[in-house]
C-alpha cells in the first residue's frame, strides 16, 4: 500500500513537472534586453583551506599549521576530476626542529543513473600521497588508493557507500618493519525535514599489517556521526551548521583526501561546523573541534583545531 | 480489339487496398489504446500500443515523441531519452524533442544538462516559456538563486499574469534572505492565486 502511493506520488510528481511546462507561449522573436548567462558544461570548485591545532596534555607536540588548496571540474552531472595540494607542519615542545609534511591527491569519478535503482551511482578512486622529513620513515612516504562506490536516492532522503582504502608506509629507519593499512568504511545517510537536515553514519574499520607499528593494535572500529541543518541564510544566520561526533579509536585512518599519518591513536572527537554565503558561488565553512588521542604507554592528549574553507564555484 | 482487363489485376488491386486499409484501421487503433491506457494511467501498456506503431512505422517521429514522453512518466529516463534522441534524428529541428528531453534529465537530476538543453530552445525561441520554466527548476535545484531572481523578474515582466514565474522569484529572494522582496513576490502569488499555500505560509510566518 505504502508502495503503491509512492509510486502515485511519484507519477503525480512527474505529471506536475510537465503540466507546468504545457502551456507553451512560443512567443519566438528576437527583444533586447535581459541576456541569460551561458550554461558552461563544467563546474569548477576551488577551495583553499587553513588549518591550525594546538596539543594539550601532549608530552612533545605542540601545534600543527596547514594549508592547502584543491580544484574539483565536474563535467555536467557525468563525471569529475579533483586535484589538491597541501602542506603542514608540526612543532615539538622544547625541540627546534618541525615535522613538515606535503600532501597530494588526485580522485576521479564517475556518475551512473540506470533506471532500476531510482538514484544516482558514483564510482569514485582517490589516490593520495604524504611525503615528510620523519627521520624514522615510519610516517614518511605514504601512498594511498582508495576505491569507493556510492548512492544516493533522486529524493536525496537515503545515501549508502562502501569505501576502501590501502595505505602503504614508508619502511621503518628503526628495525620496525613495514607497514600497510587496510580501511573499510561503510556509510550510510538519512535526508529529512524536506531537505533541511541531513544525518550521516560512518564506520572506520582499520587493519594494520604491522602492530609494533600501530601501537599494538591489530585492528581498530570506530564510528563518526555527523548532523547538518540547512537555514534559510539571512545576515549572520549560516546557510548550514554541521555537529560531529566520532567515537570508538582509530588509527591510520584515511577520511575523505586526509591522511592520519601519525602513530597516535584517535579516541573520539567532537566538531562543530558552519557555513555562509559569501556571494552566489562563494561560501565560507568554518569548523572548530577536538579530537582526543592516546600516544602509548598511558599517554592521552587532545587537539584543538580551527579549520577555514573558501569554496568559489563558477 | 478491345483489351480485356485481367480480373487478377483487378482483384490484387483490392486486396492492397483492403489491406492498407485494415492495416492503417490498426494503427489507428493502436494510437486509440494508447491515448485510453494513458487516460486511465496505465503508461507502460499506453507505450507498449506505440511500440506496435514503430514495429509498423520505424520512422514516425510522433510515436518516438509519444512514447518519450510515457517512458519518462513512468520513472523509464534512459528510455525516454533515447527516444526523444531518435526523435531529434529525425527531425533536429524539433524543439518538442529538445524540450522533451529536459523532463528526463531532471528526473535523474541532471540539472545543469537539462538547463543546457533548455538554452538550446531559448536560443532559437527567445521567449519559449516552457523553456524557461525548465530552466528556472534547474536553477533551483543548483541554488543560484542571484540567477533565478534575475530570470524570474525578466520572465515576470513578459508574463505579467503568470504566478508560477513569481513564486520561483519569491524563492530566490526568501533563500537569499531578502525578506521584504520575497514577501512582495509572495502577496503578487496571492493576487492570482489567493489561495496558494506556499505564498501563504511564507507570510504568515513572515507578517
């Protein structure tokens, strides 16, 4: 019964969209005034991005300050190409030199619309790349390849993926070994509130081949719950506020084109996020957090981090 | 010498002619069940009577029109695209089958596609109201509200009576958080249709 309505919803839905369009003025002559802008087959996305995190209760870290940029082309709703670069570093306490670190990555995607399933399905791979001076290896030349297949209903009230990502380290300096890094991450998405809310469930399944190196852990689950409300942007007023929340531990985890390539074990986390309209195809995300860690041997410590996005689309 | 005229000739006439006739009689009817399946919304069996029409007609631009348009009602997009693509084939001039392949592509979300092939009809039709309404659903669906505030008020001012044009106007305005500006919008719904909900709410919320 319930299906069946859906069904006549949908139709209705559909005879709508048309009967809107029936009437037809075909008023065909050439006036002046009032040009439409061209509709370019690519939207192209830049987003530079800061961050800075501050350690509290940690023994030798002090502060981290990164900074990046990425460019996302998408061509129609078929397919996309997205680049990003970034750069990071990492001051100890009582100790003159820095851990800095590059970031590269590159993902590719692809959007499939068969009948049967009523929604959209991406294929997705990133590949991502960390290179800095750790004079162990152990957090140095890092490669990750990350498939994923994703869908999300026409309604944009149900969203499913499944990720998978391997990550290969650099060989230990200090006799430790080698170490590569396999991540499942099952996510699943719920849209409610005619659009105005969106909650997202997300799994971190992590395996490292290598425990010595992984502070003993031979698998670690955490999961990552995250909320976004959409406002009716006026002023000050946000056009979205996002709150997450991330429990359970993980470690090497890779999320989205980040890679957590310190030892430590991640714990838990809050986040508090927002964004507003800065012009048309301009918004500014803000986001503010902590994120609790425990480096071995009893030694837990948390991080504060501020974090600015600057998205333009054109 | 008078010739006499062979009665083969003369009965191979009639049976072609009693043939076509009997076969445009069944045409015919396929396009009467077509339009009675589509009355009582049975699409997939009003496409199915097209699909007897092409089997007899491969090339008749109307029943690929036709049966686009009852693929795409009923959810069938990749078929109604191809159909409304065989459809411009045969006729690349029609904007109908231009138009008509909007209505699939926003079913499957494809926004900045359809508003692509929307332009395609505005370029040759300046004013082609259809394809204006198409393109100011896909500038919603992509949130380029500045965009849609401007088009609406351009198309408002060719359309004066039309309420459809101000209510995408009023949404332009309200998600821009221009409230006094979507309010006007609003109460201009309401003078044509005094009892549309949306304008409506948005004032009673908004006094």
């Amino acid at each position: 019964m319930g299906q069946s309505r859906m069904k006549i919803l949908g139709r209705s839905t559909r005879l709508m969209v048309a009967l809107l369009s029936v009437i037809s003025f075909q008023l065909a002559y050439a006036e002046e005034g009032g040009d439409l802008p061209e509709i370019s087959a690519w939207k192209i996305t830049t987003s530079p991005q800061v961050l800075y995190s501050s350690f509290s209760g940690a023994t030798t870290r002090e502060s981290l300050l990164g900074a990046g940029v990425s460019l996302d082309a998408q061509h129609l709703e078929r397919w996309g190409l997205s680049l990003g670069v970034a750069g990071s570093q990492l001051s100890y306490k009582a100790a003159s030199n820095k851990l800095n670190q590059t970031e590269g990555n590159l993902s590719g995607r692809v959007h499939l619309t068969p009948d049967f399933l009523s929604g959209q399905l991406t294929l997705r791979t990133d590949i991502l790349r960390a290179d800095n001076n750790d004079s162990t290896n152990e957090t140095n030349n890092v490669n990750v390849i990350a498939p994923q297949i994703s869908y999300l209903n026409y309604g944009n009230t149900f969203y499913v993926d499944l990720g998978y990502a391997r990550s290969r380290y650099g060989d230990s300096n200090a006799g430790n070994g080698s170490l590569t890094v396999a991540q499942w991450t099952p996510t699943i998405g719920f849209g409610f509130n005619e659009g105005g809310d969106w909650l997202q469930l997300r799994a971190y399944n992590i395996s490292p081949s290598n425990p010595v190196r992984a502070q003993s852990q031979s698998r670690t689950n955490a999961g990552e719950l995250k909320w976004t409300h959409y406002f009716y942007a006026d002023g000050l007023t946000p056009e979205q506020v996002q709150v997450g929340a991330l429990f359970g531990k993980r470690i090497y985890a890779v999320e989205g084109t980040n890679i957590y390539n310190l030892t430590d074990i991640q714990q838990g986390g809050t986040s508090l996020g927002a964004q507003w309209p800065i012009a048309q195809d301009s918004h500014l995300f803000i986001q503010a957090g902590q994120n609790r860690y425990d480096a071995g041997a009893g030694a837990s410590y948390s991080g504060n981090y501020a974090y600015f996005s600057l998205i333009n689309q054109w | 010498m008078k010739t006499r005229k062979s009665p083969i000739k003369l009965f191979a006439l009639i049976a072609l002619f009693a043939s076509s006739v009997v076969s445009a009689q069944g045409v015919n009817k396929n396009w009467q069940e077509s339009y009675a399946q589509e009355a009582s919304g049975n699409y997939a069996k009003a496409a199915a009577a097209i699909d007897l029409v092409l089997q007899a007609s491969p090339s008749n631009e109307f029943a690929y029109l036709r049966r686009g348009w009852l693929n795409y009602m009923q959810a069938r997009y990749n078929d109604a695209l191809r159909d409304y693509d065989q459809a411009l084939r045969l006729n690349p001039k029609s904007q109908e089958a231009q138009l008509g392949r909007t209505l699939p592509l926003m079913g499957q979300q494809r926004w900045r596609e359809a508003a692509v092939e929307a332009n395609k009809v505005i370029a040759s039709s300046r004013w082609d109201y259809t394809a204006h309404l198409r393109l100011m659903v896909c500038e919603e669906a992509e949130k380029k509200w500045e965009e849609l505030a401007r088009h609406a008020t351009e198309l408002s001012v060719r359309y004066p009576s039309d309420a459809t044009v101000l209510v995408y106007l009023a949404r332009a305005e309200a998600w821009q958080g221009r409230i006094d500006q979507a309010k006007e919008a609003y109460a201009k719904v309401l003078e044509r249709m005094p009892s549309h909900i949306e304008a409506l709410a948005y004032l009673n919320r908004n006094p």
